[in-house]
C-alpha cells in the first residue's frame, strides 16, 4: 500500500490506513453529525453491477469498510439498498473491542431511511445481534399500524412530521435522538443526493475499483435531483494498493442549506 497525498509513503500497512480516522475528524457541527460518505464505483462511475455493489471492490476495500466504520457512531442507508443487497453494519469483534477500549458501544447504530417502512422483514439485518437497530420512517407509516408494529418489534422506529424523511430531520434525529456525533452514510445513491442536495454531507471516502462497469449499468455515485452548482471538493487522502485507490476528498466551500 502505498499513500500518494497528503504525504508520500510506501510499504504500509493496507489494513491499518484508517486505524486512526475518528482522531483526524473535526468537531460536529451544532445539531447535526459529521458525516461522511463511503461508496465504491467502477472506473466508468458506476455504484453497482447487476443491482450490486460488492463485486466492484476488493476484500480490501471490505475491511476498509469496516474500518470506516468503526470510527463512527451510526451507519446509515436508504431502504433501496436493503431491498437491493442486505446490510450488515457490524465491524466484527477485533474492531469491537477496539472501540470498546475507547468508550464507544462495540457496534456502531445501524439506522435505515424509508418514506412507507416497505422494507423485507426476512433480512438479517433485522436479526443481527449487538448491535442497534433504527427505522427513520416518513409520517405515512403511521397509518399502516400493521407495518409499524411489525418494525417496531425488530427496531426502533421514528416518525418523520412528514411524509418524506427530510434529509434535515434525518440529521438532526441522528444527533439528539439516537446521539451519534459522527455519521457514515453507505448510500445508495438517492439516499447519497438527498444530503448532499442539503448540504449535510461532510466528506466522502471513495474507492476507485480498476474495473468497467459498462453501459448496462445505470447508478452512479450521486442520483436524484440536480445539485444546486457543482459543489466543490478537496482531496484529503489518497492510497494505492494493487491498482484500487483510496480516496477521501472533503467538500470545500459553501454549500446549500438543509
Ligand atoms: N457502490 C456503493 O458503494 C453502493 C453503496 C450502497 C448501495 N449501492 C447500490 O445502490 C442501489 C440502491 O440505491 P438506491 O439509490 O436505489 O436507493 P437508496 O438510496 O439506498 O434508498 C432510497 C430510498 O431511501 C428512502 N428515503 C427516505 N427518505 C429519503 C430521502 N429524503 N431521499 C432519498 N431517499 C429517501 C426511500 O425509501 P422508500 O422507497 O422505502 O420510501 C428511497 O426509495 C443498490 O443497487 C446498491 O447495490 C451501492
């Protein structure tokens, strides 16, 4: 593994790049967490292969993930890609008792973002133990008191006062309800251009796979709506290891308000 930026290196330890990523962030900003995104593409920008992303990074970037992970206090997606792949937010035991050492709950919250709460009850993100499970859910749900409950007995639900979850809501509901100071968003997409849309994003860690998706492939890194601008970015980090590059890269400058 080598590291290009900020200071050139060689011979490191690809496992160990991140061991360190919770000293290296700033503050949260009031009301809201720091957040960060984590998301692999193709070279051809491409988030997923056949509706998944995990074929397009390498067992590194696995463990990288976990490491990313582990330096923050929830991980958060959109209910499509839970209906899509499955999520397993948990950082395994080393990584756990890591984080115990330091004061955290060995497993970072695991949350997921759904307007109707249609989420696939059968996945074992529903059973996964030891670690804390939250349903950000639009106020509609409350309607469906079948679907509510039935969440409700595998997470901890929270009403949205609207319909859509606003990525503002989100946020602020993930810092003074659940308490998470630092936020990693593992997408998909939508979920990924709602908060940067709102100017909540904070930095993104993204990993270049040597690979082509190819044209049958439509998800990019960001979808939804337009951005107000091209909000601009600078590069924080960049490893190399076996032609994948680790990059994280902070937004600069002003961005749109939530
Ligand atoms: N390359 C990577 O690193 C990576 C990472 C993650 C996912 N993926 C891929 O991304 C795909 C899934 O992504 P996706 O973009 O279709 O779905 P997504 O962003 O995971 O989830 C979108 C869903 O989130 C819910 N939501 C609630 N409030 C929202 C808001 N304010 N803005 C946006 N969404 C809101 C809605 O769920 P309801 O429909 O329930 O209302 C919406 O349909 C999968 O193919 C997966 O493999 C790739």
């Amino acid at each position: 593994m080598q590291r290009l930026y900020p200071t050139p290196a060689a011979d490191l330890d690809p496992d160990a790049i991140y061991d360190d990523l919770r000293d290296q962030l700033p503050k949260p900003p009031a009301g809201r967490p720091y957040t960060m995104l984590n998301m692999v593409t193709s070279v051809d920008g491409k988030a997923a292969v056949r509706g998944k992303a995990a074929p397009l990074g390498s067992d590194l970037d696995h463990r990288l993930m976990r490491a990313i992970r582990a330096a923050n206090d929830a991980v958060l997606n959109g209910a499509g890609t839970l209906r899509a792949e499955g999520i397993d937010s948990r950082v395994g035991a080393a990584w756990g008792a890591r984080r115990a050492a330091r004061g955290l709950p060995a497993q970072p919250l695991t949350a997921v973002v759904t307007r109707a709460g249609d989420l696939p009850l059968d996945r074992g993100w529903f059973r996964h133990e030891g670690i804390e499970r939250v349903v950000l859910a639009g106020a509609g749900l409350a309607a469906d008191p079948d679907r509510h409950a039935a969440l409700a007995a595998r997470a901890r639900v929270i009403l949205a006062p609207t319909p859509e979850p606003e990525p503002a809501w989100i946020a602020r509901t993930l810092r003074e309800a659940c308490g998470v100071r630092y936020l990693l968003v593992e997408g998909g997409p939508h979920l990924n251009g709602a908060l940067i849309a709102a100017g909540l994003v904070d930095e993104i860690c993204w990993t270049l796979a040597p690979k082509i998706a190819g044209g049958g492939e439509r998800l990019t890194l960001v979808e939804g709506p337009a951005l107000p601008g091209l909000p601009p970015l600078a590069l924080a980090s960049a490893y190399l290891h076996e032609d994948e590059l680790f990059l994280r890269y902070r937004f600069a400058g002003p961005r749109a308000a939530g």
